[in-house]
C-alpha cells in the first residue's frame, strides 16, 4: 500500500460518524478528552453528540467534577449547576464545588435528557458565532 491509499483510507474512517462512534467508545474518556473530541471536526462533534454512552463515561471517569467541568459537560449555567447536590471544600482560588456520582447521575434527566442537551450546545455554538449585539436582540 502507498502513502497515498493509506491516507484515503484513513480519510474514509475519520469522517465516517458510525466509524468513529466506534473508535471513540473503545478509547479511554475522560471530560477533557471529550472535550477536545468535540473540537476536532463536525463529524467528531456529530459522534459525540449522538452518543449518550460517551458522554456519560466521560462525566462518570474521575471521582468528582468541578463546577465548570459539570456545568461544561451537560451545558448547564451557573445557577442552574448549583441545584445539584454537591460539595464543598477551599481550594486555592476560594471555593472549590465537587460534583460527584449522585449528581452526575441526574444530570441529564434533570435537564430534559440526551437530546435536549444535544440541542442545547448546538445553539450555543451558533450563538458564540453571532456577534454579541446580534445575541442580546
């Protein structure tokens, strides 16, 4: 096989969604990984974003989240993070929020479930995309 065949072929398994649902549900997943696997094309966004599973064994892969891990894995605000039981421990910066298991676990039926949460970062995105005069109309 020659440099060109392989990089077809290695074409024809990334941008392929079911392909790479299924690289992806075999590799180690973490919420940072999930993250940057969203970034890496749409076809990637799209994997990630039609799989539940995925993003549940990232949410579910350290012992606890932070406030602003949580609030970015299941697209929640600030307020509406605070609702989830959670604790509470002084880091650093002051304050520190430790989301674990039990919250984790009624993330998404608590926000309308896997598609809503699909919808909703896809609207933010395409918000982020508008200038903000645009967004407060």
């Amino acid at each position: 096989m020659n440099m060109a065949n392989d990089q077809s072929a290695c074409e024809l398994v990334m941008c392929n969604v079911d392909l790479v649902t299924i690289v992806l549900s075999h590799a180690e997943v973490c919420p940072r990984r999930f993250a940057h696997w969203r970034r890496v094309s749409t076809v990637w966004r799209e994997a990630c974003g039609a799989n539940e599973t995925l993003l549940m064994r990232a949410a579910r892969s350290p012992a606890y989240l932070t406030k602003g891990t949580f609030m970015g894995l299941f697209g929640l605000t600030s307020v509406e993070a605070d609702s989830f039981e959670r604790d509470v421990c002084v880091g650093r910066k002051g304050l520190m929020y430790k989301y674990s298991a039990p919250a984790v676990d009624v993330a998404l039926p608590a926000i309308c479930g896997f598609e809503w949460w699909a919808e909703r970062l896809s609207r933010r995105a395409s918000e982020k995309l508008m200038p903000k005069r645009q967004r407060l109309l």
